[in-house]
C-alpha cells in the first residue's frame, strides 16, 4: 500500500508540475504575442493544456483502478515469498538439526568402535579359556585312560607271569620227582615251590 501511495504522489506532482511548465510557456507566449511578436498560437497552448489534464486524469484513474488488483497480485505475491522464505528457514533448521545429529554420531563412533574391540577380544579370551580348559579336560581324561590301560596290561602281564612260573615250576617238580630224589630232598623242593609261588602272590 505505500508503495501504491508513493505512486500516486509522484504521479499527481509531476501532473501538476506538468499543468504549471504548461500554465507559463502559455503565459509567456501569450505575452509575446501580445507584443506582436510571433509565438505559438493560443489555441495551441490550450490543445497541449487540454491533453496534458486528460493524461493526468488518466493517469489517476488508471492508479485508482488498478491499485487493488496490483496491489493484491504483490501482497499474494509478497506472500508467497514470505511462507517461501518460512520454508526455506524450516529446511535450513532441519538440515542443521540433521548435521549436528550425524556430527554428534561421527563423535561417539570412535567409542562405539573402540566398545565393539573390547567386546570382541573379551569373547575371544573366553572362547580361549573355554578351549584351554576343553583341552586339559580332554588331556586329562586322555592320561586317565591310559593310565588305566597301563594298569590293566600290567595286570594281565602278572597274571600270564605268574601263571608261566606257576607251569615252570610244576615241570620243574615233576622232573625232579621222576629222578628219584630222596624223600627229603623232594620235600625241600616242594617247600621252595611254595615259597617262590607265595612270593609272587
């Protein structure tokens, strides 16, 4: 509106300056005329006064018709520019919001990294552990067994031993006996019998 206004005030003063230069060269070459002189003619000065006041009378129904439509087409223009300009301050702040959440995040990823490295070599010293003790425990059922096996091979080999000696030793009787030994002599080998079988048991 005060650009409209600003509009019209010029508009009316240059009509006016425009009437008053119009109003002089008419005086002025009214006066020369009347001297005698040769001028423009008075019917001239009045035809240029004449379609001087119907431009300006132009001019300001023009500016009276037209003010609301101009007016209303640069509000709405005014407008829209403004919910723009609204618009574009709403993506600015969004779009700041976003880089300092993406900034923030940028920070903390150096300790989310770091968090992840602790956590893997903490499974992997437990994964570690758990194979360790898996072996040892595997390692001592494996000794156990064969310590086992051992005892039991030892076992059989004192049995087959004893059971060899057990033989030997008969034959060994037997073959003494069938020499005709004395009674006394054959006593005393059966008593060494005996206490050899008794040792081993």
């Amino acid at each position: 509106m005060k650009f409209f206004n600003r509009v019209k005030l010029s508009s009316l003063l240059a009509a006016v300056f425009l009437v008053l230069c119009v109003t002089l060269a008419h005086a002025s070459g009214g006066a020369e005329g009347a001297h005698g002189e040769g001028g423009i003619p008075h019917e001239k000065w009045m035809d240029l006064l004449w379609r001087t006041l119907n431009f300006a009378g132009l001019l300001i129904i023009l500016i009276w018709a037209l003010k609301k439509p101009i007016a209303n087409g640069l509000n709405s223009r005014r407008q829209a520019i403004i919910e723009k300009f609204e618009d574009l301050e709403a993506q600015k702040s969004e779009a700041e919001r976003i880089y300092k959440e993406y900034e923030s995040k940028l920070a903390k990823i150096d300790d989310e990294v770091q968090a992840i490295i602790n956590s893997a070599v903490k499974q992997g010293e437990a994964e570690k552990a758990r194979i360790i003790e898996e072996a040892n425990r595997a390692a001592g059922d494996i000794e156990r067994q064969a310590e086992m096996a051992i005892q039991h091979e030892l076992a059989e080999a004192k049995l087959r031993l004893r059971s060899e000696i057990a033989e030997q030793a008969a034959q060994m009787a037997e073959n003494l006996i069938r020499q005709n030994l004395k009674d006394a002599d054959q006593a005393r080998m059966v008593e060494d019998y005996l206490e050899k079988v008794g040792a081993l048991q």
